[in-house]
C-alpha cells in the first residue's frame, strides 16, 4: 500500500496527537486550589453511609476570593511536605487552622454558600520561616 504524502502527514499528526495527549494525560497534575489558608474546620466519623472525615474551610488570601468549604472523604490522600519539600503521607489531624495547603479536586464545587468540593488530595505546605 502505498501512501500519498497528503496521507503522509496526516498520519503524522494524528501520531504527533497521541504522544502530546499521552504526555499530558500523564504528566503530574498542578493543585486546583493552590497555597491557600484554612480558617476553620469540622470532622467527623464516617459511616456505612457517609464516609466524610471532615470539612476545611478555606480563604485564598493572595486572590481576594470568596470563602470555599473543601470535603475530606476516607479516600482522599493527604501528605504534608517535609524540610526537604517532599511529600510524607499523613492523615487529617495535620490539617489544622491556619495551615496552607494545596488542594487537588474532583468534580466542580456546589452552587451553595459557600461552595463545596471534594478533595482527592490535600497537601500541607510546610511553614516558611
């Protein structure tokens, strides 16, 4: 079979198209939400139904934007990042009031007030001295 080079580019640029959208597709994903301060929160103890551990409240400082709650479930991965700015696993507990984190989301927030997202991951930035 023999190609024109009409076909022949075409076929490039498909080609060219998969490995761009593979490369984003795969590259690490920038927070949603990035560097912005808790001022408030709730927990929980999840059950057969709910499985909410608890709720941040949270202010971006640098942006002038509104107040949005974020929803930590059982499944959201949280990580608090070391002296070294590694990423360590951690758990809810150190999300406390007046820490700074970044927020990685699914879905879009809620039409409420204020406006709820789930988080899928949340990390806490280390303090800067």
């Amino acid at each position: 079979m023999k190609l024109s080079p009409l076909q022949m580019i075409i076929i490039l640029v498909v080609l060219a198209g998969f490995v761009i959208g593979t490369y984003y597709a795969t590259m690490d994903q920038l927070p949603d939400i990035s560097d912005v301060k808790v001022i408030g929160n709730t927990t929980g103890s999840p059950t057969l139904t709910n499985n909410t551990l608890g709720t941040f409240y949270i202010t971006d400082e640098t942006n002038k934007t509104s107040n949005m709650s974020i929803i930590v479930r059982n499944d959201t991965k949280i990580f608090i990042e070391n002296k070294d700015n590694k990423q360590v696993e951690a758990n809810i507990s150190a999300i406390k009031t007046g820490s700074r984190i970044d927020v990685y989301t699914v879905g879009d927030p809620t039409n409420t007030i204020p406006p709820q997202i789930r988080a899928e991951k949340v990390v806490v930035k280390r303090n800067k001295k």
